[in-house]
C-alpha cells in the first residue's frame, strides 16, 4: 500500500471511530435514541464477526451462522433496545479486557513482551539481542500498559455501577481514548530518561515494523 493510500486509510479509520462515540453517547444521552444506541452496540461486533468468517477456512458454514445470528438478533431488538447500555458498555470493558490480554500473556514465562518484540523489530534487524537495559525497560512498559487496560475495564466497569448512564458513557467515549495518548506521552517521557542513550522510534514506526515483520512470517509459513 502506498504511503498516500495508508494516510487515507488512517484518517478514514480516526472518523469512523470518532462518528462512532458521537453517535454512542448521543444514544446515552439522549431519550428515546435505543434504536441508534442498540445499533451502535451490534454493528461493531457483527462487523468483526463478519470479517472473521468470511476469512476464515470454514466460512461455508460459518457465514451462515453468521446471517442466522444476525437475524435472531433483530427478531429480538425490541427488547434488547431496552437495555442497550448494557452492550455498550460489555463493548467498552471487552475491548480493554483484550488489550490487556493481548499485552499481558506476553509477559509469561518463556515468552517475549510484546513491547520487546517492537524494540526488536526496530533495533536488532540483524536478528542480534536487545542490550539488556532495553529488554529490562520494555518488559516493564508491556507491564504498565497490561494495567493501564486493567485499570480503564475496572474504571469503567465501577462508573457503570454506580455512577449516572451519562457520566459512564463521557468516560467511555471522551476520555478512555485520549488516555491512551496520554499514556504514550508519558511513556516517551520515561524512556528519555530510562534510556537516555537510546534512538527513539514513534509509534507507526512500530506499527509499520511490525507489519512488515508478520507480513515476511505469513510468506515464509506460504
């Protein structure tokens, strides 16, 4: 893809997400708006689940189930309407669950961090070892974004107990978001200190390593 078409890509991605918690907490927010909030919390996961069975080996039985899903889900809307809160936020806790999942059991033993397997991509081309100071400070950043997650699904899980529908939903579609650039600005801050020493790559930098890593495995495994 071209550097032109990626931006495209990015800035198409950033509107569909930002239309999206407009769109949730004006459900929230709003009375009378559960058809618009019920959607907000199906469309989501019924695109992925889409996207995954149509990918997937065994999408001849998978898509199917799929459309039968899908139309089970809209005989039953009217009374899931009544309580589409409920999927917004099961939405908003499952996706920082997985991030946090997706962080964490890289930390068990016998496996790389996660932010270790970055620095690597961007640090050892030549397939030779992190310095030790680097392995040291990347396991500890894949430990703190492992709770950063935590804390944003525990955050969210007590406002939506016992805190107004509203407030919940400003937490979860203003702030959660920003706090993740905010965790990277004081990240950055801390490994300019940590590693004084150390080139500093930004976070496409990683992603594009990242990419190209996977996409040489998926075409050595091919």
């Amino acid at each position: 893809m071209s550097a032109g078409g990626a931006v495209v890509r990015t800035g198409l991605g950033i509107a569909a997400v930002i239309a999206y918690q407009v769109l949730a907490h004006h459900a929230v927010a709003t009375p009378g708006e559960q058809g618009l909030g019920l959607a907000m919390a199906l469309i989501p996961p019924l695109l992925l689940a889409l996207g995954a069975a149509a990918k997937s080996p065994r999408r001849a039985w998978l898509l199917p189930l799929w459309v039968a899903g899908a139309c089970a889900l809209w005989g039953a809307r009217t009374p899931l309407a009544q309580q589409f809160e409920w999927g917004l936020y099961i939405e908003h806790a499952s996706f920082n669950l997985g991030m946090a999942l997706l962080f964490g059991r890289t930390l068990a033993a016998g496996r790389t961090p996660l932010c270790t397997q970055f620095a690597s991509m961007l640090h050892t081309r030549d397939g030779s070892a992190l310095a030790p100071a680097i392995a040291r400070y990347t396991r500890q950043i894949t430990l703190a974004w492992t709770l950063f997650f935590v804390a944003t699904a525990a955050v969210s899980t007590l406002m939506f107990a016992f805190a107004p529908i509203v407030d919940w939903a400003t937490f979860a579609n203003y702030l959660a978001l920003p706090l993740v650039g905010v965790m990277f600005v004081a990240e950055h801050a801390c490994r300019r200190f940590a590693l004084p020493g150390e080139r500093r790559a930004g976070m496409m930098e990683s992603v594009r390593a990242y990419r190209a890593s996977s996409g040489a495995a998926n075409a050595g495994r091919t």
